[in-house]
C-alpha cells in the first residue's frame, strides 16, 4: 500500500478535518503517499486531487466543515458512475480509497468495493443514523449546539411564558432530538420514530402549566411526521399558550469540534491507515462501547438503526 486518498463526501460535519489531518499524518509516517480529493465521489470522477503533506492539515483540528470539501454526486450514482470512479482511482494510482461521510456515503462506497477497490469508510455525520457504529464523527458536536441553543431560548421562553419549538435536524433518525431533549429538560421530544396522538403533546404542556411551568420547550426532530408550524398553530389553539418555532438547521453542521469527536476522527482516521497497510478488505470503522471498531464494510451497510427506547422512555419520566 503505497498511495491511498482521502475524500469527504455528503454533509459536512464537525470532525471532518481531524479526521482527514489523522489519514494523512499516520499514513505518511507509514511511508505512503496520500492524496486528498476535492469535493467527494464529484471529484473523484474529476481526479480532482492533490497530494497532500504534514503542512497541508496543519492548524485544522479544531475546525468545523471540510477542508477538502464536499458534495453530492448524481454523475456517481448513474449505473456507470463506481466504474468510472474506479479508472479514475487507477488513473490517480491509489491503492486504497478512505470515505468520511454518512448514509448515502457509505452506500457509494459499498459500490466501489463490489467494484473491486479497497474502501476505508469513517462516520462522519451529525445525524448519527449509521447503525454499526454508536456515535458519528460530529454528531456530539451538534448535540452539544442544540444544548446551547436552548439554554438560550429557555430564557426568552420563560421571559414571555411561551411554549417553543425548537427544530433539529437528524433526517430519518432522531438521535439528536433525543439527545437534546434528555440533555436540555425538554417537556416533549419528537422523533420519526415514535408518533404520538397529538393530544398527548398538548396534554404535556397542559400538565406543565397546571404545576405552575411559565413555558414549555419541544423538540421535533425534523422527520418526525409534526410540521412545526401546524404543531405551532395547534398548541396555541389547544392550550391558549403563545407558541414560537425555532429552526436551527444548518447551526449544527458548523462549528468547533467537541473534544469527543475530536478524539474520534482521529482514532478512526488512524485505524483505517493501519488496515490499509495491512491490507485489508473494505472495512467500516466506527465505535462501540467505547472502544474502536472496525467491520466488514457489507456487514456494517447491512446493520438496522434503532432509537434507545430505554432513553426514550427516560426521557418520558423525567419530563412528567
């Protein structure tokens, strides 16, 4: 193994660059040359890529976004795009590809390695809906933006004894309402896995008012099925509450990342250059229990997401 790249690709998340500045620190030092291509599988049609050195990921650990960009490739996903894709690695003669990225990421590259070439993928989303691994690159980073957002919102909130929605993002999987909401003392949280009556949303809010609460804070997880401005319409109406939405959305790609995913990014960064050099097949590295995972890359794609319903569920308690 003696050239490799590293492309971002999808959504950017906070983690991104210290996952990039690990690939090409550790790989160099490993005798490799690594190259890193611009704006994922897009650039990689392109052989937009540069090689990169110990300078080139310099002073980026504590920056959000990407350095190497990203974006979403439709050229990628037509039937010819993973072979096209593949001469153009073969073209840039790398051995070994590593992919930071989240669920559509990790679907391109399972197209590569049926292809044939050799895959490293890392986590890198907020919205930590990969069922293989237990946290994301950058989904703690986001959490923790939420966290402060509604310390925030809770003082206006309280101020005009209103009830507020704050929106999150996490598309298909509400780990980060779920997360915020436990962290943050949020009365409800919506998720796209779990649907309550509306009654019992309003209900919530009622039984906080009648215990003397000046306001309420929900969170809806943007997938969750409740529209948060006919959920704002309808708690107003329900509970004669002033109602305001809050959307944070691309609030919680950005900033620096949490020392968490820092260490993270880094870990799996540096695991993927090891199995590279050992030759391994496509993997998936991720974490679990605490400790550094790594997977067969078909194994992991195949893997179901699922909410902690225990969490949930304590999240229900604490909030009554």
């Amino acid at each position: 193994m003696k050239r490799i790249g590293i492309l971002t690709s999808g959504g950017d998340s906070p983690g991104m660059n210290a996952a990039i500045r690990a690939v090409v620190r550790c790989g160099i030092a490993e005798g490799m040359e690594v190259y890193g291509i611009r704006r994922g599988y897009e650039g990689l049609l392109d052989g937009d890529a540069i090689k990169m050195e110990r300078s080139n990921v310099g002073d980026i650990l504590h920056r959000g976004g990407t350095v190497l960009k990203t974006a979403r490739s439709r050229r990628f996903m037509e039937p010819e795009g993973p072979q096209m894709a593949l001469e153009s690695m073969a073209q840039l003669r790398l051995n070994g590809l590593v992919v930071v990225g989240g669920n559509g990421s990790l679907q391109g590259a399972l197209k590569l390695a049926e292809a044939g070439a050799s895959i490293m993928f890392l986590p890198g989303t907020i919205d930590n809906d990969l069922a293989y691994t237990d946290f994301t690159i950058g989904f703690d980073t986001a959490v923790n933006t939420v966290l402060d957002a509604i310390s925030k919102i809770r003082d206006t909130s309280s101020a005009h004894e209103r009830v507020t929605i704050v929106e999150v993002m996490g598309r298909n999987c509400g780990d980060i309402a779920l997360y915020a909401g436990m962290g943050g003392g949020a009365e409800v949280v919506l998720t796209p896995e779990h649907k309550p009556r509306p009654s019992h949303i309003y209900n919530k809010v009622l039984m906080g008012l009648n215990r003397g609460k000046l306001h309420s804070i929900i969170i809806n997880a943007e997938g969750s099925g409740f529209p948060s401005a006919d959920l704002e319409v309808e708690i107003e109406k329900y509970t004669g509450k002033e109602t305001r939405t809050v959307v944070l959305s691309y609030l919680q790609r950005g900033g620096s990342p949490t020392a968490n995913d820092r260490m993270l990014a880094t870990l799996c960064g540096a695991r993927s250059v090891k199995l590279l050099k050992e030759g391994s097949l496509s993997r998936a590295i991720g974490t679990r229990g605490g400790q550094i995972v790594d997977l067969d890359i078909f194994e992991a794609a195949a893997a179901e997401k699922k909410i902690d319903e225990d969490l949930y569920e304590l999240v229900e308690v604490l909030s009554l």
